[in-house]
C-alpha cells in the first residue's frame, strides 16, 4: 500500500512556482563580476592592507593586540578570510608593494570584503524599493553603486570600508522591510516580520563592532526607529497592551541586541587572543599579566599581598603609550639648574621607560629597622604610613618644600642624602588604595591601584610627563603635588613585579635584587575588567600619527579634489587608484543640494497651507530625506570635528546614501513636479544621457581601478581630469 501511494505521489504534477526579479539578478551577477575578477590581482600588499595585515597576522598567531581605530569585529572578519585560505601569519606587512609569496592565498585574504562589496548593489536596489520608490530608481541606484570606481576599487582590497557599507544598508533594509510589513502581522507578532526586526538589530551590532563610525548609522536608524513607535503610540485603533508588547520588541531588537552583540565581539577578541605582543605596554600590569608570555613570564608566582620588606617596582598608572617606573640612581640633582634655581642636590628620582634594576623599591616600617619580610609575613594596608628604600642605593624615598626642576609649582622628589644642612628627612608616606573595597583593604600586587601620600605636606607622589635634561638622562620628572586633581591616573601607581626580601645585608640585597622572582601564587582579572580597560584606551590611547601624502579635509572629498595612489607595478605603468567616478560623484552632490531646496520650498508653502503633493507622498519624501540626506551627515560631518588623518575612503559610507538619493530624487520630480509630458520626457532622455557618461567614465578609468591594462605616460596625462590628482607614470 505504502508503495502504490508513494508511486502515485510521483506521477501527480510537482510544481515550484517563484517569482524572480531579473533586474535584481542583472545587477548582482554584474556586482560579483566587478569586484570578484581577478581578485588575487596585483599580487602584492596594496596601501592599507600594510595596516590590517599586521593585525590578520597577529590574530593567526593569537597575540593581543590594541587597534584605536576601531573594534575588533572587522579584524576578525579579515582574519576568518585568511583562516581560510590557510593563512598562518608569517608574512611581514612591512612596506606597500611588497610581493606575497606563493605560499599566501591573496584571494582568500581579499574574499570578504569582495563578497560585501558586490552584496551592496543588490542592498541598494531592495532598500530603494522598501523606500517605496519604483523597480527603475532601484535600478539607477545600483546602477550607480555598480559603476562607481573608488567603491569597486575598496571593495577588491582586505579593508574594511565595503563590510561597514554591507551591514549598514543591511541594517536600514531590514527595519524598513518591517516597517514596511502589513500592520495585522506586526500586531499578531508574526515571527517571519519579527525575524527582519531582529536582522536590522544584529546588522546594527555588526556595523559598530566593524567601525566606531558605523554608531552615527546606528543613531540614525534609532531616531527612524523612534519615530516611528512614536506615530505607533499614537494610534488608538491598537491596544495599550499591544502597544506595549510591541514597544518592548523594538527596544530588544534595536538597543538590546546590539548592545549585547558588541560585548560579544570583545569576548571573542579577548578570549582568542590570549598570548603577548607587542602593545602590551598600553595596558595596566594586570591586563598584561593575564597573558600567556610577557609579563605573566615574569610576575607569575609572585606573592600577591605586599608586606613590610617587600621588594617592588612601581609602575605609573598613566595613560600613555610608554610606561615607566619609580627609578633612581647614583646621581644628584645640579646644585643650580640653567635658570639659576637651586636645588637640595640630593639623588635623582626619575620614572624609567625601560626594566632596570634600579626600578626595586623596599617597602620598610618606619618604627623597624628590618628590611626583610617577617613570618608570617606583614601585610600593607590602606592608610598605613611606610617608608620607600631605594633597593641598590639604600636612599629613602623623600620630599620636601623645595620646587621640582622642571614643574616649579610642585614639589621636588629625591633619595635622601643627610648634608647636615638643617634639611633633615621627610621620608614617610601614607598608601591610599584609590580602588579599594573596604577601608582595611591589602594593598595587592598588580591589582591595586595606589596613590602614596607624603605624611608631612599631604603632596601626592606624581608623575608630570616632563623629560628631564641631560643631566638626568632624558628620564621622566617625579614630582609630589598639593593641588592635585582627584582622579588623575598619574597619580596613582601599581606594584608589577614583586618578591619578599629575605636580605637584610646590602650585598646580600643586591645579588637578591638581579635574581628572577619564584613564588608560586596565580591570579586572573575578569572579562569585564579587561573589556572595560580595552574600550578605554581604544578610547583615550591615540597611536602617533604623522601627516600622510594622500590625507586629505572632508571639504576635499564633496569635489573630489584628491585621490590615493593604492599600489605601483614595480617596472611598470600599472597602477590602481582610489578615484571616485566624476559625473556620478557630480551628481550624487546635485541631488544633494536639489533635494534641500525642494525640502525647504515644501516646508515653506505647506506652512502657507499649500500642499503640492498628497499626504502619503509628503512622508515618502520625508523619510527619503531621514535616509538619505540625514545618512550623508552623520557620516560626514563628524569629520569636521575630528583631529585626525583623514582619507578619501572616509566619504565613501556618506557617498552611497547620496546614490539612493539621486534615482529617488528623480523619480519625484518626473511624478510629482513636470506634468507636461515633454518635460518628462526630456527628463527621461536627460537620466539616460547622465548613466551613459556615468557608464563611459567608469570605462574610461578602469585601468585606474583594476591595474591593467597598462597605460602610457601620455594616457595617464589624460586621466588627470583635476590638477590636485596624484597620477604616477615612468616616462619612457
């Protein structure tokens, strides 16, 4: 029986209907052409990809690494490229144009940002169409993305400018998408509606977590968004209770979910990268120590408490990109310095950049004479009085009301020297623990943060970040300061390395002093420590950074006044630049400034009580210009503000909501303004005459953008269109 029903399944007529939309198609095996051919083509490290390189590399190798212009979610992306095209890391990103060996699978290193570079063009067709404009503006404005040379030319590199576009159109399709979604499924929590909710919500996450300038999308989407519930409270054909629910969903999918991915992505970063590197030094001793190499080489079994006798060195807790460390040495401060002030001329107190045995400090009891730990041993703790002795020289730690050589309004640091000159020692100091639990909390070896207060000024051991001259080695100034500010980092310090002293001899202490630490105690700082300390010195920490030939001002890029040399045929006039296509770029700025003074006469004559167009196509135009328009300026105008290098390639997120704009633009005007139908139609005539420049100026500059083929000296004169352009040529 089961038999005879499975053949009469057989013969019934199996039927799959679908509907395909050929131009969506059209366009996306058009963008794979485009950014997919020949993608291991030029064979050699072109402009930025010095930069990422460095950190894909480190990621195979597993080692931390602190990236300040962005988070680690784009690097990851790379990586997972490299990953898979069996990429172990050797290979030193150490100049552009240098050759990938045979062994470096470029293709799989340029994979994913290819992959989301052509998924843009298919993004922008359905965003348009979600903005509820007709199949051929979607057309024009993938058209428009299709042929546009600087992004088919970001998008075939391992940079990360095409990933943060694909997730921010992938956002705002998304929630329009829902938006757009029949309300009687939006009521009935439809999990199909609900699901394109929830995709807008991690496309969000997924944009921040590529590029700190993804948030500015995000902040837009969630102004839309909120807008949007407003309009929904508002309507009293739905329940309180529906309201609500529904409210609810929007702030887990669009707050919540971004949120917790972003963590998410930290979690990933810090839980792979788990061995020591090179950027070590940007973060505390605790941070550093939770690493396999480095520092947990050396601090590991160290005791964790610090006692009466215990031998330290004392790290700034400053935020800068060299450490240092309390340090002296066996030579005084001049008895006057260059601008005739004196001085105690006693021993030099510095802040060392580099390990050095004269960074071990003693922590001695005032009221004992004993420089070795008891036992048991005696723990310091917050508000106990000690006394600082400088580990291979035996001067205390000392201060008193003599100006500082370099900070005259502080006071000056030093080893105390007895001159027997009525200046008699001031060489007691209080631990204040500044991240104590509890009022008797143990000052803790890596973990606490401490500020040492001199007993008889109430001045607060500091660093000023001032070198010193010559006379003292170029070191940092150590001052103690009375008007400090409360929660200074140079004010506090950490305890790095760490042992009990068992010496009390000064030979004796010596030898001690050069031998490796060896007691056996473990620690590790939580996740939310690390992420917390990581977001702040990606932050705060800048990488010093020189002024680049191809840098350019925001202002530049709206009329493409400059380019980017990306790569050069060592022998060869083959080359690839960073330029814009021209009459696209032209037009995506006209579209700019018509959509403004239509908004602005609208505006002005519906305040009139004049209204040119209906109420449904007044809120087409107006969320057009939320996109589109407010999309430009988030992501343009926070360049004004930034005192950093600036590339072309920052316009290129802005750049493409003006290729929404302009078909959509269009469109409006063709329905909704000309009612003659000549005039439409020399409108029609004019857009086709516009895509054909477009088309042709994006032929023109293909050797441009793909590096062959090779052009003659006097072809690249040609495509100098501007004289600002950096165009490269060997003369022959």
């Amino acid at each position: 029986m089961l038999h005879c029903r499975m053949v009469l399944m057989l013969q019934l007529p199996l039927v799959v209907t679908a509907q395909v939309d050929l131009l969506l198609v059209l366009v996306s095996l058009l963008a794979f052409w485009t950014r997919l051919s020949h993608l291991n083509y030029p064979n050699a490290v072109v402009f930025d990809e010095v930069y990422y390189g460095q950190f894909v590399s480190l990621y195979m190798k597993r080692v931390f690494f602190i990236d300040d212009s962005g988070p680690p979610l784009g690097h990851m992306i790379l990586a997972s490229g490299a990953y898979l095209g069996g990429f172990d890391g050797n290979f030193v990103w150490n100049r552009i144009g240098a050759e990938y060996p045979s062994t470096v699978n470029v293709w799989s290193l340029r994979l994913l940002p290819a992959l989301c570079g052509a998924l843009c063009v298919p993004l922008v067709y359905l965003l348009t169409l979600e903005l509820k404009f007709s199949h051929l503006s979607a057309l024009g404005a993938a058209v428009l993305l299709l042929l546009e040379n600087s992004l088919i030319v970001q998008s075939r590199f391992m940079l990360l400018e095409s990933v943060l576009i694909f997730f921010v159109l992938l956002a705002f399709f998304s929630y329009l998408r829902f938006h757009n979604a029949p309300s009687r499924l939006v009521s009935d929590f439809s999990s199909h509606v609900y699901s394109w909710l929830i995709l807008s919500g991690v496309s969000c996450g997924a944009a921040v977590g590529v590029k700190y300038m993804g948030l500015f999308s995000y902040l837009l989407l969630l102004v839309v968004a909120s807008l949007h519930t407003w309009k929904l409270i508002g309507d009293k054909t739905i329940s309180h209770m529906n309201v609500c629910v529904q409210s609810v969903h929007r702030v887990l999918c669009l707050v919540v979910v971004p949120v917790l991915l972003y963590v998410f992505w930290f979690y990933v970063h810090l839980s792979f990268l788990n061995r020591s590197g090179p950027h070590d030094q940007l973060m505390s001793s605790a941070f550093q120590a939770s690493l396999q190499g480095g520092l947990s080489r050396i601090t590991r079994g160290q005791p964790l408490e610090v006692a009466y006798g215990s031998q330290v060195t004392l790290r700034s807790s400053v935020s800068q990109p060299i450490p240092c460390w309390l340090h002296s040495h066996k030579v005084n401060y001049p008895i006057r310095y260059d601008n005739g002030r004196g001085s105690s001329h006693q021993q030099q107190v510095t802040c060392y950049p580099f390990k050095d045995v004269n960074n071990w400090w003693i922590i001695k009891d005032p009221g004992r004479q004993q420089l070795v730990v008891d036992t048991p041993p005696r723990p310091v703790r917050h508000g106990d009085v000690i006394q600082l002795v400088h580990g291979m020289t035996s001067r205390f730690l000392n201060s008193h009301d003599v100006a500082a050589p370099m900070s005259p309004h502080t006071q000056e640091v030093s080893g105390y020297i007895d001159f027997n000159v009525s200046m008699p020692a001031q060489n007691l100091w209080r631990v204040d623990i500044s991240n104590r639990e509890a009022e008797s909390e143990v000052w803790k070896t890596i973990l606490s943060e401490v500020r040492l207060i001199h007993v008889n000024t109430s001045a607060v051991l500091k660093l000023s970040g001032v070198s010193l001259p010559d006379w003292g080695f170029r070191q940092l100034e150590v001052v103690a300061d009375k008007l400090f500010k409360a929660h200074s980092s140079s004010l506090e310090w950490t305890v790095e390395e760490h042992r009990y002293g068992t010496s009390q001899e000064q030979k004796e202490r010596e030898a001690e002093l050069h031998s490796p630490t060896h007691i056996d105690v473990d620690r590790k700082i939580s996740f939310w420590a690390k992420f917390v300390e990581l977001q702040w010195k990606m932050l705060t920490v800048k990488q010093e950074e020189s002024e680049h030939k191809y840098s350019s001002s925001p202002l530049e890029w709206i009329t493409m006044e400059t380019n980017i040399a990306y790569w050069l045929h060592s022998s060869t006039n083959a080359q690839i630049h960073l330029i814009g296509n021209p009459v696209s770029w032209g037009v995506a700025n006209l579209s700019l400034l018509a959509y403004q003074l239509l908004a602005v006469v609208y505006l002005l004559r519906r305040r009139r009580g004049l209204k040119d167009v209906p109420d449904g196509v007044w809120d087409q135009f107006v969320c057009l210009g939320c996109v589109c328009v407010g999309g430009w300026l988030v992501n343009f105008v926070p360049f004004l503000l930034m005192d950093k290098t600036l590339f072309l390639y920052h316009y290129l997120p802005a750049l493409c909501y003006l290729y929404l704009l302009s078909p959509a633009l269009l469109e409006h005007a063709h329905t909704h303004l000309l009612s003659s139908v000549t005039h439409q139609r020399a409108l029609c005539v004019g857009a086709l005459a516009v895509l054909l420049s477009i088309f042709l100026t994006y032929r023109t500059f293909c050797p441009l953008t793909y590096g062959s083929p090779e052009l003659s000296a006097h072809q690249l004169q040609g495509l100098k269109w501007r004289d600002t352009w950096d165009i490269l040529y060997r003369r022959r």
